[in-house]
C-alpha cells in the first residue's frame, strides 16, 4: 500500500464541525475518519441509495 500526503482547504468553522461530529481533536485524525467513513458508508453509493429510495417509495404506496 502506498500512503499519500493529501491537502484540502475548509474554513475554520467546517473544521470544527468535523472535529466535533467525529470526535477527533486532531485534524488529520478527523479527515481521516471522514474519509474512511465515506468510502464504507452504502448511504454515498449512488446506485445503492437510489435503490434505498425506491424501495421506501414501493413501501409507502402500498
């Protein structure tokens, strides 16, 4: 596995908000995070929540 060096730009007040809703008090600890929750999270699958929504959709009209 190669490990990379990535940089992004936020304000301060994103910053924070990130740290606070993963729970993190470093920055590269709370992008990491945030990123590895995106990648596992089936919610950021495009295919699978549109498959999520019409199936909710189905449930509702019966």
């Amino acid at each position: 596995m190669k490990i990379i060096h990535a940089q992004t730009v936020l304000t301060e007040d994103v910053l924070e908000e990130l740290k606070k809703k993963t729970g993190e008090g470093a920055t590269k600890d709370a992008l990491a995070k945030a990123v590895e929750h995106y990648l596992q999270c089936p919610y950021t699958d495009a295919d699978m929540l549109e498959k999520r929504l019409e199936e909710y959709i189905r449930k509702k009209s019966r």
